[in-house]
C-alpha cells in the first residue's frame, strides 16, 4: 500500500513542471497579499473564500497535468458543443445580473458559460488544424473562422465585451500559429477598420461611455470617468517603492472601485510602488516566456497550437487588465490573473496552467 502511495506521488509529481508551478505559486501568493490588503476593513471572509478558490484551482490543475494530451484532444470537440449549447441555452433562459444575461442556473448551481469557451475555443482550433494538418488551406481558416464567431456572436450579446475579447484572442492565435497567410491578416485588418462605425452603432451606451471616458476621463468625473480616475491617482501615488502594504490611502478609504476584483492592480501599484508592479511583469514575463517554450518543444501540432495559444492568452488577460486600470484602455471587465479575487476565472487560468504542464511532461509519450 505504501509502496503504491509513493509510486502515485512519484507520478503526480513527474507531470509537474516546476518552473511553470514556481511562477504560478509566486503570483497567486502576491494575489492572496493583495486580496487581504483590498478586503481586511470588512473581515477575513473573502481571504478564506479565495483560499479556497485556490485550493480548488489547484486541484483541478493537478488532475489536468496528469491527463494526456492526446485525452484532451478527444475531448475537444464535445467540450465545444456543450458549450456552445450552454451559450445559446444563456440567451433563451439565462439568469439577468446587472443587466446583463450571463448565467445558467442548473437548479443546484448557477455556471458562466462564456467561460467554458476560454478552454473549449483553443482545444476545438488546436484539434480542427490538427486534423487537417496535411492539407490546410483557405477553406479550413474560413470554417475555423466560423468556428471562432459563433460563440463570440452569442457572448457579446449577453453582453460580455471582456469574455468575448479572451475567447475571440485564444481562437485568434490558434489560426494564427496554423499559418494564416499575412495578406489574409492584412485584409482583415483593412476591413475591420472600414468596419469600425458600423460597430459603434452595434455598441451598447455603457461600451460607448467607457471608450469615451478613455479619451478624457474628466468629462464625467463621479460617473463614468470615475473608475479610471481613481486607479490612476492610486497607481500615480504609489511613487517608486510604495506607500506600504495596508498603507494606501486610496484603498483603504474605498476610493478605489472594485478593488479585490477587476481594479486590485491599482492597490498592489498603491502599495508596492513601481517595484511591486516590476515583480509582477517580470513574473508574467516569465510565465508566458515558459508557455511559449513549452509550445516550442511540443511534439505535435495539436499541442504547438494549444500551448502557444494558452500562454498569449495569459499575456492578453494581463496586458487588459492593467491597461485599463491604467487608463490606456477602456474598462471591459477583464480580472488580473492569479491576482483578482474570484474562482470562475481562476478555476480556468488553472486548468489552461494544467494543459500547459500535460503537454510538457507528457511530450515523450505523444503519437504524431
């Protein structure tokens, strides 16, 4: 029996990649520090609850390491289906918060469906290319293109602007890691900027206020602007090294909005100063640095495209996010990842962090 444990810990800890597993525990500790500093004034409730969001994350995470990715790919497909069942079930019936129909309640539970895709999107592309992978041309980038809108159509209509930017990226560098041509990319490019006042009319008010507001924050100061304002004064005023942590007076007097979510960069820059924010880009850095060459050693198509795709999404979830808390681009609702607070969102940066770690220690063991 002993033997048989030791032999299972030797097993699980093979399919780790501890470099990978370093960076990651690195940020989610600076998560947890930031978290306790954005919510002490109201108790120890969310610090235990993200404890927990990150034991859970882990756990997930360490049984998506030991499945290989050949297992992945078989799961693609269905995984695509069932999301995009569960999209169009959220645009039938889906449960209204805030003003905006993102949930699906399943009577025992109540799920985010748009957040299934961030997985589902980059494993459908990987395993369609790879399927294809000697004869692809135009017409598998037009299908896979296809693909890619159906439920980026149905997220933006809930509207999820943030969810849809994440999933549309992940389907984005799939396609283009599968060797989309330049002149393709060019085209599109020139389309989408012949397209851009027929997309300000599709906006919502709220979206159009936000890219307003970017422009001059100051026209509407105690609304729209309010956000922007706020995080920037925090981010300014946090100088080289920091006021301290539990020191920052934006935080702790609550001008700071939504500070254990979506702005918590804006505490953690109040607080740590341009040296905390140094860290945490260098750590970033690292970490899509690593995914990247995990991607580059993959034996596989499939797990290229997968890997390659996981590890610029992690890029672009950060890059947004502090973008907007910085005022360079506009709010739409993108968490810091290891950072914010939240588990939906934790739970599937994990399981991308897992398949990562899948397809590096499983490489040897791959059939073409």
């Amino acid at each position: 029996m002993r033997s048989r444990i030791r032999h299972w810990r030797t097993e699980m800890v093979a399919h780790l990649d501890m470099p990978l597993l370093v960076i990651v525990l690195l940020l989610m500790g600076m998560g947890l520090i930031t978290v306790y500093s954005a919510t002490s004034s109201s108790g120890l409730s969310r610090l235990d609850n993200q404890m927990v969001n990150m034991a859970v994350a882990f756990v997930i995470m360490l049984a998506v390491a030991q499945t290989a990715p050949q297992k992945l790919m078989r799961f693609a497909f269905p995984i695509y289906l069932i999301g995009l069942a569960l999209l169009i079930g959220v645009a039938g019936f889906g449960v209204v918060v805030n003003g905006s129909r993102r949930w699906l309640s399943l009577g025992f539970i109540r799920i985010q469906p748009s957040e299934i895709m961030k997985i589902a999107m980059p494993l459908m592309l990987a395993w369609y290319f790879h399927k294809n992978e000697s004869l692809i041309n135009l017409k598998h980038f037009a299908i896979a293109t296809v693909i890619l809108l159906l439920p980026i159509g149905l997220i933006l209509k809930q509207p999820d602007l943030g969810t849809s930017l994440l999933v549309g990226a992940a389907g984005f560098f799939v396609i283009f890691f599968a060797g989309l041509p330049w002149k393709i990319m060019l085209g599109l490019t020139a389309a989408g900027g012949a397209a851009l006042p027929f997309v300000w009319n599709m906006l919502h008010d709220y979206q159009r206020r936000r890219i307003l507001t970017l422009i001059d924050p100051t026209s509407d100061p105690l609304g729209a602007g309010y956000h922007i304002i706020q995080s920037t004064i925090a981010i300014g005023s946090g100088g080289p090294f920091g006021k301290g942590w539990l020191n920052g007076t934006q935080t702790h007097l609550d001008f700071i909005p939504e500070k254990h979510t979506d702005f918590i960069f804006a505490v953690l820059s109040e607080e740590w100063g341009l040296l905390g924010n140094g860290i945490l880009l260098a750590l970033f850095l690292c970490l899509v640095g690593r995914g990247l060459m995990i991607a580059a050693a993959a034996p596989t198509l499939f797990s290229r495209l997968l890997a390659a795709s996981i590890s610029l999404v992690l890029f672009i979830y950060a890059f947004v996010n502090m973008g907007m808390v910085s005022g360079i681009l506009p709010v739409v609702g993108v968490p810091l990842p290891f950072i914010s607070y939240g588990g939906t969102a934790l739970v599937t940066l994990m399981i991308g962090v897992g398949i990562l770690m899948s397809i590096h220690t499983h490489r040897m063991l791959v059939k073409k």
